[in-house]
C-alpha cells in the first residue's frame, strides 16, 4: 500500500492533527479506530503503518509525562510489526527499525539503539533512494550522540543534513533546525543558537508545530539568560511557558518554571524565585532528572542562604549533595560542599565546617572545576581567621579572590576584601587595613548599584505582567513612589556617571598637561647642570642627579596615567582578526635590548589568529612580557612561556615566569592603580601596569587571573570571549540556568 492511500482514511488524519495538538487520548482513540479498519481489510502494510502511528503516540506522550510504560508498550507495538511484515516488505522493515532504536533511545538503552541504528544504516538502497529516509536516519543517529554527551558528534550529522537538504523542503529543515538548537545550547555555542532558533521559530510557526515552537522560544530565552538580558529572556521564558501549558508539556513547563524563577534570583527577589523552585519541586517532580534536581535544591539553599535562613539553606544543600552523590555529579558535589561549609561557619561551626571544605577542596582538584573554588577558598580563609590563624586566612582568601575574578563572582570577591581587611587589622597592620576596606567599598559600591539596576528590571518586569493580565489597580497604588523611586535612581546613575566621566578627564588632563612644564623643568635642569658643571661640588651635582631621576619617573607616570584614562573613552572596540604570533613578535622587537641585557629566554605556543582589538592586545603583551623579564630572581635568567588553549569557548592566553613570584597577602591588590610591592631602588615602574591590564581586559569583557608562589614564579592568564556580545560585568555565585527544555 502506498503512502498515499494510508492517508486519504479520515481517522489517520485526525489522530495526527491531535497528535500535533497533544491531545494524547483523542488521537490514541482515533488510532484505534484505524487500527480495527485495517485489521478488516487484511492489508499488512496498513496495519503497520497504523501501529507505527501509535508507537508515535505513545512516545511522545512518554517524553511529555515521563512514562517509561508508554515506551515499553511502543517496542510490544514495533514487535507485533516485525512479526506481520514480509521480509520483502524491506522499507516498512526498516522504518519499524528505526522507530524502535528511537524507543530504546528514549529508555536510556544505548547499546541496543547502537546495533538497530547501524542496521538501518548499513542498507543503504533504502536510504539513498529517499531524501526523508536518510535525513530521518541521520536526525536519529544525531540523537545518539547527544544524550551521551558526544556534541561534536551530533553537530556533524546536523552539518550532513542541511549540505543534503534544499531550502524549499522547510518541514525536513525545521526537524534540522530544531536539533541543531538542542545541540548548540548543551555546547553554550550561543552565537550558532540565535541564528537556529529564529529559524525553528520562524518554520514552527509557519507549520503549526508548537513543540518546535517552545523549542525556539525557550532556546532564545536562554540565550538572552546568559547575556544579562533579564526582560528579553524572561519575556522569551513566559511564552515558552504558555506554550508549554498549552500542550500539556510537563518537562518543558517544569524548566521554564526554574529558569524564570533563575531570572527572579539574579533580580534579587527572592520570593517570586522561591515561588517558582517550589512549585517545580511539588508538582513537576516526576519529570525531572537528578542533576536538574540538585540545581535545584542548590538554589534553593543559596536563597535561603542569602536571606539568613541557615536552617533551611543547610537541609537544601544537604539535599542537593545527595543527589550530586547519587548520580556522581562531582563538579557539583564540589560546589554544594563548599556551600554547606559556608552556612555551617555562619553557624560557628568552624570544625565541622574544615572537613567540608577539605572535600570540596579535593574534588575541586581532581574534577578541575572552577565554579565554586572561589566560595571554597574565601570560607577556608574564613575559618582559618576565626581560628585565629591569620596566615593560613590571607593565603586562602588571597587564592579565592583571584578565582572569584576569574569567574566574575563579585559577591566572592567582595567578601575576601573584607576578610583582608578584617584579618590586617587583627594582625595590626592598620595600613593594608585600610588598603583592602577601600577596596571593599568600591566593589561593594558596584555590586550596590548593579543590585539597584536589576531590582529596577524587576519593577518593570513585574508592571509588564501586571498590564497583561489586567492587575492594573494593584500596581496603580504604588505608581506614584515607584516612578519616584525610578527616577531617584537614574539620576544617582547619572550622577556616578558624570563623576566618573570627570575623574577621567581629570586624569587625562593632569597627566597630558603637566608633561609640557616637566619637560621644561628637566630640559632647564639638565642645561644648567651642563653650563654650570666646573663649579658644582659633589653635594650640587647630586642635587641635580635627583631632579632629573625625579623628572624621569614623573614623565614614566604621567605616560602611565595617561594610559590608564584614555582606556575605553571610546565606545566602539575596534574589533578585528589579531593575529597573536604577530603581536608577540612585534612585543619582543621592541624588548629586544632588555631581552639581550637579561639573557631572557621567550618560549611561546602555537598562537592562533583570534578577534579582538589589537591596540589593546599588543599593551597586555608589552606589560605583562616586561614585568615578567623584569621581577627576575638574582643571578637566575628569566625564562618566560606564552601559552594558548581554548577553553570554555574562550581564548586563554598565559604569561608564565620563573621570577620571585608575589606574596599571597597581595594578590588581591596588584591590580590596584599606584600599588607597588618593592622599593624603586630594587625594581622601576609607576604601579600602573597591571592597573591598565586589568582596565583593558574590562573593556575587552574577558578576565584576568594569577597564580603565584613567592620565590618560584608567577603565570597571568588572560581570558578573552569569543562573543562579544556579553557586555556583563557581574555574575551570581550560585544561579544556574538550565540549558535545555526539550
């Protein structure tokens, strides 16, 4: 029987228009319907393509509601099929094979989808004669490597299809399309997502295919997630979310829940977070796998972290630490050990707290995982202080600041400040003290306005529900303080805007203006020193040895802060192809005579061509290249490792020396405008160097890290994005958006 007249019979219609509409018990009692049709009129290849039918049924409400019993009844289905086909009916044969490797796919049993999946693809007559077939393969296979986690796998069969398939045939596109999102969310290839995900919304809704269409809409939510864009990506989530509700999609409902209430934490409103958590706990449990249950119950704990409930924070942490063990989730078991560690020293209950930490800190070792480190690290410090150990507490809280910067987790980074600051003023070192708290203050001043601008979001996120589900008057009564309070807000906004505009004109003005008057000062004093020579005693011609270093060092400083203020004056970044191994070359030419004085040995990797900006790179190169030749060890010549790797779908580029290395008490600060760790008279510079690295690496939206041990060396890495259109500077240390609902 031909396929054309399989779907002339009304009932095969209708059970695949309630199919596409969900309606799960309508469209089954339609294929039965067919089925009783069939078996009457003893057509086997009808009465396959029937139960082929139910088996579609059956699986897609499995995926809906999570019912393995459906799938199990799927391959009883497929069974009976095998057993009415002629072994001359080889293309029903081989679509039955196909639906049950999909099945077993659905149970988890891989091996066995393995084995079906390379049956259908060794009869290649069948595949090669139909388009759909060999897409429909293809799209299977894909599947495979992806809920095994092989990505690179799974894109490559997607890049098969769309070279096969012809603009025109739009249905075998969206199928594409469709897993070509899935998979680049899992690879947090966002770039690649948006251009898939209009696509899939764009077919989806030409089709009328509404999973397809969540699938779209969530995947743009996620994306808008990642970036800080909380309005994009929450108004994403809610449609998703409707969409969902509308097709009784369970598991898509139940991760637009976290996601949204993912949305609320990093807003800062804590309630409306909870709310979401919660009801995903109690009504969408059967839905949800292990890991996604212990994000989950992590988050939950961190809010009731944050709003003081240490109790609760605990049983939830405590939760998600099962889970992680369960499943042997261990980036996450190294995440939730450190959070228990830290509620439990907030409960001063500094021991107990220790045995946590040192696991944490082993698993963080052993997986390389570094979200969490920093939590880990500033709670060791933590304890260690108030053991009274402040060695042991400036070692640590010196390890977790640079990791919180490393992963642009402000709130970490803003407690190890104070912890400095707190553990200096113990050890009576008022100086340092004082250093650190002003540097907690600023973070905490910036931290203060981002939490200001988020809750200013969630105003005008919350007045747009309102609007639209016509709570109105609710909102009306608190209008009039609201837009008080808004514009309150933007004119303080405005106001350390304008003050910081001033600072770097400021900054401009002083160092590009005075360099006229020293310059006339040092041209004076050298001509007078010369004019004057036979009549200067040794203290005179000292005297003059003195102002003329003094003006060299001044002119070194004012060419630094000059430097410093111009950085990112303009808004555009200039972005273009860089080639690195260009930039080094260039770097070492114009250090050539210190490289010689020094007998430095340069060794690099293989450095590829990345964009970005250049002027920017080739100043990180030069500092960070100089200070590492520069801070040599006495009598040792420097040796000095540029290194590259991609890493996180960033570009990690690393100067590594084997000079004296940094004190861990002052990690934290050299980055700091005007810090220097050693006298002049051991080591030059205007302490602005690592101030203008870490100000350009701001500006390039990338990252700064440092390892050091005093006496062995140091190594600065420079993360640079890929994408840059992430212009966030902040990042919760706990939020987690899931990256997938479908």
């Amino acid at each position: 029987m031909s396929d054309q007249s399989v779907i002339t019979i009304q009932e095969f219609h209708n059970a695949q228009l309630s199919l596409s509409k969900r309606r799960f018990d309508e469209s089954m009692s339609y294929a039965r319907l067919l089925l009783e049709q069939v078996s009457e009129t003893g057509r086997i290849d009808e009465n396959a393509r029937v139960l082929h039918l139910i088996v579609d049924i059956n699986n897609t409400q499995g995926r809906y509601q999570n019912e393995n019993e459906l799938y199990l009844s799927s391959l009883d289905y497929l069974e009976d099929a095998l057993k009415i086909l002629p072994k001359d009916a080889a293309i029903l044969r081989w679509e039955t094979y196909l639906k049950m490797a999909h099945t077993h796919l659905l149970l988890g049993h891989y091996e066995i989808a393995d084995e079906l999946l390379t049956h259908c693809h060794s009869q290649e007559e069948i595949t090669n004669e139909s388009l759909r077939r060999k897409v429909n393969l293809s799209l299977a296979i894909s599947e495979f490597h992806y809920l095994q986690n092989e990505y690179d796998e799974a894109v490559s069969y997607v890049d098969e299809m769309l070279s096969l398939v012809e603009q025109e045939d739009e249905i075998l596109l969206l199928d594409i399309y469709s897993q070509a999102v899935r998979i680049y969310l899992r690879k947090h290839e966002y770039g690649e997502i948006m251009e898939y995900s209009e696509k899939t919304l764009e077919l989806s809704r030409k089709y009328d295919d509404n999973e397809k269409e969540f699938i779209g809409l969530n995947a743009i939510a996620v994306y808008h997630g990642t970036k800080y864009d909380f309005k994009m990506a929450m108004l994403y989530f809610r449609n998703a979310l409707d969409k969902s509700v509308e097709i009784n999609y369970r598991y898509g409902t139940a991760y637009c829940l976290i996601n949204i209430g993912t949305i609320y934490a990093n807003l800062f409103n804590y309630n409306e977070a909870l709310d979401r958590y919660m009801t995903v706990l109690e009504e969408y449990e059967d839905v949800l796998d292990d890991s996604t249950g212990l994000i989950i119950m992590n988050n939950v704990g961190n809010i009731y972290f944050t709003v003081g409930k240490l109790d609760d924070a605990l049983e939830y942490f405590e939760k998600s630490l099962a889970l992680a063990e369960s499943i042997c989730y261990n980036e996450m078991k190294a995440h939730t050990l450190a959070q228990i560690s830290r509620t439990l020293v907030e409960q001063k209950k500094y021991e107990e707290a220790l045995s946590y930490a040192f696991r944490s800190e082993e698993l963080i070792e052993e997986t390389g995982n570094i979200e969490g480190k920093q939590i880990n690290y500033i709670t060791l410090g933590n304890i260690y202080y108030r053991l009274g150990d402040h060695d042991l507490a400036m070692k640590y809280v010196g390890k977790g600041v640079v990791s919180a910067k490393q992963v642009k987790d402000s709130v970490s980074e803003i407690r190890g400040y104070r912890l400095m600051s707190n553990i200096f003023k113990e050890k009576g070192n008022f100086e340092k003290a004082l250093e650190y708290q002003l540097v907690y203050s600023q973070a905490q001043e910036r931290y203060a306005l981002d939490q200001r601008n988020r809750q200013i979001i969630d105003i005008e996120i919350r007045y747009d529900f309102q609007q639209k589900e016509k709570e109105i008057e609710l909102l009306t009564k608190y209008k009039d303080t609201l837009a008080s309070q808004h514009d309150r807000i933007v004119a303080q906004n405005k106001k350390l805007i304008d003050v910081n505009n001033d600072l770097m004109q400021f900054a401009y003005a002083v160092s590009h203006d005075l360099k006229e008057p020293l310059r006339m000062i040092g041209s004076y004093s050298q001509l007078i020193e010369r004019r004057y020579a036979p009549q200067l005693d040794d203290s005179s011609t000292e005297f003059f040895k003195y102002v003329n270093e003094g003006v060299s060092r001044m002119t070194l400083l004012l060419d630094d802060l000059l430097k410093y203020a111009t950085i990112g004056k303009s808004d555009e970044l200039d972005l273009e192809e860089v080639n690195l191994k260009e930039i080094l070359d260039v770097t070492l030419f114009n250090l050539k005579l210190v490289i010689e004085e020094s007998e430095a040995k340069i060794i690099a990797d293989t450095l590829p061509t990345i964009q970005t900006n250049r002027a920017y790179v080739s100043q990180l190169f030069q500092n960070l290249i100089s200070n590492a030749i520069k801070f040599k060890k006495q009598g040792v010549p420097p040796e000095v490792r540029v290194g590259y790797e991609m890493l996180d779908n960033e570009h990690h580029i690393s100067i590594k020396d084997n000079g004296i290395g940094i004190p861990a008490d002052a990690l934290g600060r050299i980055f700091v405008v005007f810090q220097r760790l050693h006298k002049r008279s051991h080591y030059s510079g205007s302490g602005i160097g690592l101030a203008i690295c870490m100000k350009i690496i701001e500006r390039l939206n990338g990252s700064i890290a440092v390892e050091s041990e005093e006496g062995i060396g140091s190594q600065f890495t420079i993360s640079l994005p890929t994408d840059y259109n992430n212009n966030s500077d902040t990042q919760e240390d706990t939020s987690f958006f899931l990256d997938e609902g479908a």
